[in-house]
C-alpha cells in the first residue's frame, strides 16, 4: 500500500482520508491546513493521511458475511482481502478522523461512496430494534471518535451548499453509525473553480484546532 504521510508520533491519533482522485489540489491541501491546526493545538498528535485512490479498494460484495457476525469485537470480518485490511486497522487506531472530498454531482466521490460501503457493515452491527425498524447500524465500538469532514466543490457557490452537498450529511452519518464518530466541524470550500482556495485555509486550520 502507498500513499501514507506518517507525520510524527504521539498519542493522539488522528487518521486523515482523502478522496480526491487529484493530489495536491484543493481537497487535498485544505486537508493539510486541518492538519496544521491539529498540530498547533495537539503538538504529540500521531498523525497518518491516506489517499483512498493509492489503495485497492474493492467494492462491497452485499454478501452480508460481516452484517451476520454477531461478536463482541470492534471489526467485522470481510470476505475481500485488500488494502482495506491495512486501512481498517488504521481506523481502529484512530482517534480522530479527517475525511475530506470533493463534490461529484452533488455526492461524496465514488472513491469514497466505495471505502463508506466497506467500513458500513464491518464497523457496524444491526440493532436488534431501532423504533419500529430492526437492523439500523450501530458501532460495534464504544471507542468513541471526534470527526471534521471537508467537503470542495468546482462551481457550486458556498451559498448553495445545503442544496448541492449530499456528501456531508451521508459522511456525517455513516462515521456516526459505524466508527462511533461524532462529527465536530465540517467546511464546504464552495466554486474553487473560481475562487482562490487560499480563501478557506484559516476555515480549514480552525476546523483542525477543533479536533483537540
Ligand atoms: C465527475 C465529476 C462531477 C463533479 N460534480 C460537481 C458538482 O456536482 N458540483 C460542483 O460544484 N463541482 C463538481 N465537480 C467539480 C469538483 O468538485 C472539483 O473539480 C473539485 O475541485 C475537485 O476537488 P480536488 O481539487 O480536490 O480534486 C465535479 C467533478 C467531477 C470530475
């Protein structure tokens, strides 16, 4: 697997996750300004960032094996053998999460649509009863998690987000359900196409602090 900026050691652990097809453009760098209010605030932070496209990640099968497991553990085990073996470990070490993307037609991308189908289940168990409905997820873990989520559209201005962003809420969501992740801050980098991404990077530094 490649793709890993390991930054310093500590005792924070914080796990940032990009998916963004591109490096080094702007999700990619508003996600390094989060980084650097991390460390501002939380020096000893052990910090690792994954491009979600340096890795092979299969798509979920629907074969429901990790749905089934009734077990104590905090991870399901998966039929696919692939570098998400590495990145769930990642995740089970993390204590914070970044996750950044850009907008696809109003969506997360489907780099990350696949990595959000592959942690559902395996990070989740179905309650036995949620209201009426049986089966909602719920993490497997009591490990709690802090979250920011970066979301970056080409031409959509800021103004229209709540219109033209479906990719927070499900982010927001599915780390909530499945890695016990409460979501602390989120930024929506609005018409980069157009604007200078300069514009969102003390945006994206104190989203970082907060991750404290
Ligand atoms: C397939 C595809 C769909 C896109 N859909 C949208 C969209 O719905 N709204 C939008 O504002 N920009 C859209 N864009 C533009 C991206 O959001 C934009 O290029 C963004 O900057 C990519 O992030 P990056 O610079 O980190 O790679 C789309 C781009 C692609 C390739």
């Amino acid at each position: 697997m490649t793709g890993i900026h390991l930054y310093e050691m500590g005792n924070m652990n914080l796990l940032a996750i990009i998916g963004s097809p591109r490096k080094g453009k702007a999700t990619d760098t508003l996600v390094d300004k989060a980084i650097e209010g991390v460390i501002e605030k939380t020096p000893e932070a052990s910090i690792k960032k994954i491009y979600l496209s340096d890795n092979e990640i299969n798509y979920c099968k629907d074969c429901l094996t990790c749905w089934r497991q009734d077990i104590k553990d905090p991870l399901a085990k998966c039929v696919i053998r692939d570098d998400m073996d590495v990145i769930n470990q990642d995740i089970l070490n993390a204590d914070s999460l970044i996750i950044g993307t850009p907008i696809h037609m109003g969506y997360t991308t489907a780099l990350m649509m696949t990595f959000l189908e592959r942690i559902c289940w395996t990070f989740a168990k179905p309650t036995k009863s949620y209201f009426i409905v049986k089966g909602c997820p719920e993490p497997r873990s009591d490990k709690k998690r802090k979250a920011i989520i970066i979301g970056v559209s080409g031409m959509i201005p800021t103004k229209y987000k709540k219109l033209c962003n479906c990719a927070t809420p499900q982010i927001k969501g599915v780390i909530k359900d499945s890695l016990n992740a409460k979501t602390v801050g989120d930024l929506y980098a609005g018409d980069v196409w157009n604007q200078n991404v300069e514009q969102y990077f003390d945006k994206a530094f104190k989203l970082g602090q907060k991750l404290k």
